[in-house]
C-alpha cells in the first residue's frame, strides 16, 4: 500500500508544483525554498554540532505553530542542549515560527517539510538526524513515519485530534493508515474521544493530557497593539468575525448589512483565515455597499462599516480590540477554528454549527456559559446585536470565558513528561 502511495505521489508531481506555483502568486513565499520540498539543503541549514539532539516540531500551518508555542518553549526549557527543527507546508507557518521564534537565534531552525515521499524523506532524516519526530495534531504521513522507523528514530503525535468525520476517511484508506498509526511511538490526544478514535486506528500507545492551545499566553505586545486599535474605534462597539473562511463572509456581510436595529456605530472586524483572500473580501464588502477600511492602512479612527483585518499574527490583537469574537469556519460544513485564544482574551464567543474539528472544546465552552452557538447568519447578527446592546451579558460571558480557560490549562507540562521517556 505504501508503495502504491508513492506511486500516486509521483504520479501527481507535476499537478503538485502547479498549484505550489499558482498560489505563489499571490502567495510569493511558495516559491522559495523550493529546494526544500524536495529533501534538499544548503549548508547553513544544518544543525549545530556543539548542541547534542535536534528535535524536530512539525506544524504544518499558522494555527499548528501558533499552537505549538508553550510546547517548543517547554522544550527549549528543559533540554538546554536541544535544538528545535520547527518544519511546515505553507509560508505562512513559516513567517509565524519566525516571528514567535526569532528570539532564540540559533536554538530554533526552521525548513518545510519534503514532499512525503520515500526519497525525499530519507535526504531530510539524514541531513537533520533528529532525535525525535514530534507531529502536530493531525499531521499523519506515512512515509516520513516509516522514515523515522527505518532510522531509528521515535515518532510523537501529540496534541492529537482525530474526528469522526476524519476517522471515517482513514478507514477508507484502511492499511496505509492503519501501518502509519502502528508506527507512531507515542500519542498524546486532546481528549478521550480523540484518543479512543486515534487508537482504533492501530495506535500502541495513546494517552490523554488536553489540549496545549489552551495553555498559549496572550503576549503582551499583542495586547498592546490591540488597546492601539481599540484608540482607532472611538466608543464603537465591535463584532469580530475571525477566521472566516471562502463562502462565510458575503453570507456574514449580507447578515451585517440587513440588519435593522444595530448599535450606534457598530462596527464590523473581518478577519479572512488565509492572507491570500484579503482583496476577495474586501471586494465581497465594496460590491455590498459597505464603505471598508483596511487594517494595514489603517493611520486614523475607523470612520467605515467594516475593518478589514488584512495583517498576519494579530489573532491576539483582534481578540483584545473587539467586545465579542464569532469564530469562523462554523457557518458552513468546513469544521470551525480554535475558540480558546478569544477565551483566553475574556472575550464572548459566537460559532456556528459545525465545529466537528474542536467539538470537545466547544462543547465544554457553550457548557461553561463561555460560547453560544447560531443557527446562521441572521441569527449571529441578531445574538451580536444582543450582547453588543448588553454590557451584563458580555461582562458575564466574558468572566466565563476567563474561567473556562484556566480550567483547562496544564497539557504542555503532561505532554512533555511523557516525551522524556523518548527524547532521554
């Protein structure tokens, strides 16, 4: 099955490096370090000899490494001679690594992750020589894991999600994915039903210890540019609309423009999930109607209906500036977002039906009084026009949120016990 694999991944090469070269343009980032994608690196990418092991991070995206913070920090605390390789799949992990990594000089290295071939993944294990693999959340790829086997070093898939709904299409697949479960060493998943779904797939060993984003702290830079925004709205009450995704955003920005009975000066933050999609937006907003100003133009107090959030890393910063947050992502059928950073902020959260990606979390958040779930997008403008119009409900929700987030917090510290077994 693994064989047939690779033969499918060669096979779809070429369609590969023609959508790599499509999206660079609007992306630029995907067409660098091309070289890397195919297991080939120059010299100043190689590790230090003077610090004993490299441990290899691998989150493929924003989210993952934004995620993955509180545990390189951990890592990087408890093994002083460590050096952590952080891999991705998009430039936009990469410039976010850079930007909550940069600090650490040296300790950190960053380079995609090949193509998930055989040859490809041997070149990048042989020129890094990891001591540990150490997978984000779902990032299952079986010749980098049968890779690791071949070379003797030890696979983590921590921070683990598995859904039903994903569950289901690994079945499909039934050997490769079942030979990939059987090789990773060690699972640490979010919650039991993570785990129980993880194991049913064939992996020997999983444990429960939470999930680490909950224990991602606000910086304080990133408060501080969220009161620098706040001076920009006046007194204007602001719904945040985070991490919205293709189809979300004109059935958001329909919902904002029908509405009747808004507060004095509401205003509107859209901030689009992918970066690549900001002029889209922005045209979703003018064709309605709605006067836009943008992010990263913005020099003055935000006079439009909508505020284009078109900067990268200012999650923080937007759920700091706004008075109540609707996670994206939820509207339509495509899984939802992470709504622990808007608790963590104390900040009310809206989402929509479908959260299947963060069920537990969500779930456990509309339990706790943190969260409430809409129906659609009429029914997210009416519940923001609700709290927007009551500064109890939000005073209360927000006190739930707060709560709900230190509740949770502790994952990073279990999950790094259980990787001394492997990394010593």
């Amino acid at each position: 099955m693994r064989l047939l694999y690779s033969f499918l991944w060669w096979l779809a090469m070429p369609l590969v490096l023609g959508r790599l070269w499509w999206r660079g343009r609007k992306e630029p980032g995907y067409r660098r370090h091309l070289g890397e994608r195919f297991g080939y690196y120059g010299p100043t990418l190689r590790p230090d000899q003077q610090l004993r092991r490299t441990i290899m991070v691998h989150a493929v995206s924003v989210g993952e490494t934004r995620a993955a913070e509180p545990l390189v920090e951990a890592l990087l605390r408890a093994w002083p001679d460590c050096r952590i390789l952080l891999t991705h799949m998009t430039p936009t992990g990469r410039a976010t690594g850079k930007a909550l990594f940069g600090k650490h000089g040296e300790r950190v290295m960053q380079s995609f992750l090949p193509y998930d071939t055989g040859f490809m993944v041997g070149r990048f294990l042989r020129h890094f020589s990891p001591s540990v693999c150490i997978l984000m959340e779902t990032e299952v790829w079986p010749n980098l894991i049968a890779g690791c086997e071949d070379h003797g070093v030890p696979v983590a898939l921590v921070n683990a999600r598995l859904s039903e709904r994903s569950l289901r299409r690994g079945q499909r697949f039934g050997g490769i994915m079942m030979e990939a479960a059987r090789g990773i060493t060690l699972a640490a998943a979010q919650t039991e039903a993570d785990a129980a779904r993880i194991a049913s797939l064939g992996a020997p060993r999983v444990a429960v210890t939470g999930s680490i984003k909950f224990d991602v702290v606000p910086p304080d830079a990133a408060l501080q540019t969220g009161a620098m925004l706040r001076s920009h709205f006046a007194r204007r009450l602001v719904l945040l609309c985070a991490s919205t995704r293709e189809g979300e955003e004109a059935l958001i920005l329909d919902a904002y423009r029908a509405l009747a009975d808004k507060p004095p000066g509401m205003l509107l933050l859209l901030v689009p999930r992918h970066p690549q999609r900001f002029d889209e937006v922005a045209r979703l907003a003018e064709e309605r109607g709605l006067s836009l100003a943008r992010r990263s133009a913005l020099t003055e107090q935000v006079s439009a209906d909508v505020l284009l959030g078109d900067s990268m890393g200012e999650m923080f910063a937007y759920f700091a500036a706004c008075d109540c947050a609707f996670i994206g992502g939820s509207l339509l059928p495509l899984g939802g977002q992470n709504l622990i950073e808007a608790c963590a902020v104390g900040k009310p959260v809206l989402v929509g039906e479908h959260t299947f990606n963060f069920l537990q979390a969500t779930e456990e958040a509309v339990a706790a009084g943190a969260a409430l779930r809409v129906p659609d997008a009429g029914a997210l403008m009416g519940e923001a026009v609700r709290l927007l119009s009551d500064d109890g409900a939000r005073a209360r929700m927000s006190e739930h949120a707060l709560r709900f987030a230190k509740r949770h917090r502790g994952a990073t510290l279990r999950t790094v016990e259980l990787l001394r077994q492997l990394i010593a």
